[in-house]
C-alpha cells in the first residue's frame, strides 16, 4: 500500500505512557494534565493518545525560551484560540 503521508519513521502520536517516558515525568501526572485540559491528546473511547506534534512544540519551546515553559499557559492560550474561533465563526482567514 502506498502512503502518501511521509513521516520518516517517527510516529504520529504516542501513548500516555511514551509522552511520559520522553517527557521524564509520571504517566499519572500526564494522565491528569489531559483531563484537566491542560495537555492536548486524542481520546478514542476510553483511551489517550498524545500527538507528537504537541511534545516536540513543548520541547522546541523550552530550548528557544531557554527556561520553563508553562504547560497550563499553552493550554490556556489555546482554549482562548478555541474560544475566540467559535465567537467570531471560526479562522479569521
């Protein structure tokens, strides 16, 4: 089968558990953070799944600021975006 989507090798989401092991944190601790929508993740059913996308921009963030990087203010600022999206009936492009 040919798959038009390119991603050399490295997966397109992870589970709780590997965003923890990568993150160097407790899968309990990440767990909670999703489900206080303070972390972004995918639930199928009754199971999670991290985007890769999301633990890279939290890692790319903490080398550029060069200090901590507050996961509750990303998800603030996108839960603000999500908000501001449905007031104004969705992108403004």
């Amino acid at each position: 089968m040919n798959n038009p989507i390119q991603n050399d090798g490295k997966p397109t989401f992870y589970t709780v558990s590997e965003a923890a092991r990568i993150m160097r944190c407790n899968p309990s601790t990440l767990y909670r953070a999703i489900r206080e929508d303070a972390f972004p993740a995918v639930r199928v059913r009754t199971r999670y799944v991290v985007p890769a996308a999301a633990v890279d921009q939290l890692a790319a963030e903490a080398a550029e600021s060069g200090g901590c990087v507050d996961v509750a203010q990303m998800a603030a600022d996108r839960r603000t975006a999500r908000e501001v999206a449905r007031l104004t009936g969705g992108a403004p492009w």
